[in-house]
C-alpha cells in the first residue's frame, strides 16, 4: 500500500497550496493514502478548505508540535522567532508525529512509502533517506529565488556581507556572478542572502537548496514557458524538476470565501465600466503596507476615479485619511479579505497592486492582469523584478508612486502592452494545466513516483 508521509512549513501561505495539491494527488491515486503534519494553529488555518474538499478522503491530518516551549517569550520579533523555533525542532518533532502516526494505524498503518514535503522543511529529506523511499521535495516560490539560494555562497564571496559592501554594490546585475540570474541586482536579492546573514533561517534556506539535489524530483508551482532559462538552469543541478503549476488554475481550488460580495460587487460593476478598469489591492494574507503608504495609495486610488476593491486587515484601516470610505462609496470597497484569484480572473479587473508574493503573482498571470509592485519582504523582490522586468507585465511602485502607476496600468498606451503580454502568458498557463498539456504531463509523472515501490 501507497502510504505519503507530507510535511507541510507553517507559515505564510505555504501549507494551504501543499493541501491543494495533495488533494489533488489523493483523487489521482484513490487506493494510496497520504498523512499531512502540520502545526495546530496551521492546520486549523486551512481546514475550512479541507472540510469542504470531497477528494481529502484518502488524507489524514496530524497536528505537529510548532517548537515554542511552554510559557516562551519572544524577544526576536514573532515571524522570524517562530520560524525558528519550528526548523529546531522539526526533526525529532517530525519523526516522533510519523511514527506515532503510523503506530495508531494512519496510513492504514502501513509503513511511509514515499515522503513529499515543503521545501522548505528540509529534514523531510533526512527522514525519506533513513526509511530509504523517495523524497519530493515541493519549492512553493519562484524558480529563481531557488537559484539565489543555491548560489548564496558564491554571491556573498564576491558582493560581501558587510552592511557597507552591499549597499555600494546594490545597483549591480548579477550577470558577473551567476549569467542565468542576469536580470536581478544586488537589491533584488532577499533578505538573508548578503543581508541579515545570521540566524537559523538563512543558513536553513541555503542548505535546503543544496540539500535539494538529494531529493528525488523536485516540484515547481510554476509552468513551462514562463520561467523557462531559469529552469533550464536548475536542470543542470537537481535530479528531475516537475512543473505542475499554476496551481491556481490545476488544484481544486482551496475554498475561495467571499464573505463581503466582492464578485458581486465587481459584477455589477463591470456592467457600468470598461473591460479591465477596475483596480484590485492586497498585499496578501498577513502583510500590510506602513502606514504612510496606506494613505498614500488610498490618495492615490481616489484621485484616480477608477473603480477599486482593496483586500486590507482591519488593524490598517486606522490609516486610511480621513473620509476616505465615505467618499469613494460605490466605487472602492475596502474588505477585509477577497476571493482573490477569482477577482483577478474577472474580466473586469485591470490593475493588481500587489507585494508579490508568489501565489499573488501566479494568479495575476493566470488572469492576464498586469501589476503594480509593492514588495515588502523575502523573495518578493525577486519577483517584482521579474514581473517589471523579465516578463513586462507591471511596474515597479517605487517611493509610494502609486498614483503614476494606476495611470499608466489602467490608462497609458504602456499598460495596454502589460496587459497585451500578460493575456498572451495567460494563455501559456491555461495551455500548459489543459489535456496533454506539460503542467498536466508532470503531474501525472509525480502520480506515478509516489505510487511506485521505488527504492534507494
Ligand atoms: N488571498 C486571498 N484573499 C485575500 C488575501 C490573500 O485569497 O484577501 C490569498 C491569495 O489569493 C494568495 C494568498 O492569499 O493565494 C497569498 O499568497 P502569497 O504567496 O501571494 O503571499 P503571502 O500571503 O505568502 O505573503
């Protein structure tokens, strides 16, 4: 029997497209059945897309210890702390809930044929190798950023890590150091890199990207076509990449909640606008913008006259100005969460202001909606870059320009090029998860990995 151990990282919006995925996996295979380990809080996170998904009836999920000691205070800074204390613990931590669960007769009590697990949560490797069964290894970000830290160590050899090195070099290409990384600068790289070098996290990163060429394929929520030089890259350092994204328009999609009408709202006010007028915000599912940017891009929305729904945490709307709501009734809706890749699929969204996170801009380019680019922090300035610079579908908000950059996306003869490109890799991506299609044919290639009785 087919028994997947799957180990899910806990944080940002990591676990919820990994449980995707195996649900996917779980109707594909019907008579193997996988184990998910999660933390609590993670896990009750994601379960109302679990509960209403039919296909999880071959998916068990285990709660997971997240590492912080009883009575612990955090003095780091939540995130980054957290993180931390998650990756100390995840091996013993991780072991222990797979042999417990096994004992109590999960998996149909049959032994882990095959681990698949979050890159990120590398120790899953460690464990498919000491039970000697397969390891799939899932990268949930862009394939460049895999790239950056995979190279770390050449790159800070030859930028330096001192505070005073980096910040002289931060407008140099990467082209000397790594040709297929060309695009990118120095100020593009996430933090960790030459930056804020210390701590369990970076050196976690780096050794994941090395310790991924052990794994026995590697899985990309991405699609041939769009990141394709730098995938011919990573070809050349890891065992067999499989694309099977975007995952956004190949999963069941996780529950898309639209508490507060925004597809409603955006039907009706599709009837009233043109194709592609209305502006969408998010900074995605626990970021804001500081404070004076809220204010400036609300400034900047309602000087615009364009129609906007704006997905915004509630503690952030104390920076909105001062009859901001008022005034743009009917014409912006400020909620505290949207459907979004359904509002981003809707023909009459025009404009996505965005931090780039990875699932933001994959369901961006699923729509054919060009971007206006707000990175906060990690790999979105990454992909900011690509998204202003590789591809040409968006524009960099930079200093705040919010204002300059709505016009240009909703109006200028440059945003109807964005949006000209960005149709056409939209249609790569529909291509590419449709019958015979490559995102389809890998998929069906990592169904046949994880149910073979493969052994090392
Ligand atoms: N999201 C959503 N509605 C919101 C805010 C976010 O559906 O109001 C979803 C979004 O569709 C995406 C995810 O949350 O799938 C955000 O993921 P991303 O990688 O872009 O950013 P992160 O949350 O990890 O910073």
């Amino acid at each position: 029997m087919v028994h997947v151990a799957v180990f899910a990282f806990p944080f940002g919006t990591h676990a919820a497209p990994l449980l995707s995925l195996v649900a996917k996996l779980a109707v594909e295979a019907p008579a193997a059945t996988f184990s998910f380990f999660n933390t609590a809080k993670s896990n009750a996170s994601i379960a109302p897309a679990v509960v209403s998904c039919e296909a999880l009836r071959n998916v068990d999920l285990y709660d997971v210890w997240d590492g912080v000691p009883e009575g612990y205070a955090f003095d780091q800074g939540r995130p980054r702390e957290e993180i931390e204390l998650f990756l100390k613990a995840a091996p013993g931590n991780l072991r222990r809930a797979m042999e417990d669960a096994v004992a109590a007769g999960g998996g149909s009590g049959n032994a882990v044929t095959c681990v698949l697990g979050d890159a990120f949560v590398s120790s899953a490797g460690d464990l498919a190798e000491e039970l000697g069964v397969p390891w799939v290894s899932v990268w949930t970000s862009a394939t460049f950023s895999l790239l950056a830290h995979f190279y770390t160590e050449k790159i800070r050899r030859v930028i330096g890590v001192r505070p005073e090195d980096v910040l002289a070099k931060r407008d140099e290409r990467l082209e000397f150091i790594i040709p297929a990384l060309s695009p990118f600068r120095v100020r593009d790289l996430m933090d960790g890199i030459v930056t804020n070098v210390d701590g369990i996290f970076p050196r976690m990163l780096q050794q994941m990207a090395e310790k991924s060429r052990r794994a026995t394929a590697v899985v990309f929520n991405t699609f041939d076509g769009l990141e394709s030089t730098f995938l011919d890259h990573l070809r050349t350092i890891y065992h067999k990449l499989l694309t099977v994204g975007p995952f956004s328009l190949f999963l069941p999609p996780p529950s898309q909640r639209d508490p507060h009408g925004c597809l409603e709202w955006l039907d009706a006010a599709a009837a009233a606008v043109r194709p592609a007028s209305v502006g969408y915000v998010s900074f995605g599912s626990f970021l804001s913008l500081p404070p004076p940017e809220v204010a400036a891009l609300a400034e900047a929305l309602e000087a615009s006259g364009a129609r906007f729904v704006w997905s915004m945490k509630d503690a952030a709307r104390v920076h909105l100005p001062d009859g901001f709501l008022e005034r743009t009734k009917g014409r912006g809706l400020v909620v505290p969460w949207a459907p979004q890749a359904a509002m981003l699929a809707h023909a009459a969204t025009g404009a996505f202001v965005t931090h780039c996170g990875w699932n933001s801009v994959l369901e961006s380019v699923a729509g054919g909606v060009p971007m206006i680019c707000r990175p906060i922090f990690v790999d979105q300035t990454m992909n900011a870059r690509a998204v202003t610079d590789v591809w040409r579908i968006g524009v960099a908000a930079e200093g705040g320009a919010f204002g300059k950059c709505l016009s240009l996306v909703l109006d200028g003869e440059e945003g109807k090029e964005m949006r000209r490109r960005a149709v056409a890799l939209k249609e790569t991506a529909r291509s590419a998860v449709g019958d015979g299609g490559s995102s389809s044919k890998n998929f069906g290639a990592l169904v046949e990995l994880l149910s073979s009785r493969w052994k090392r």
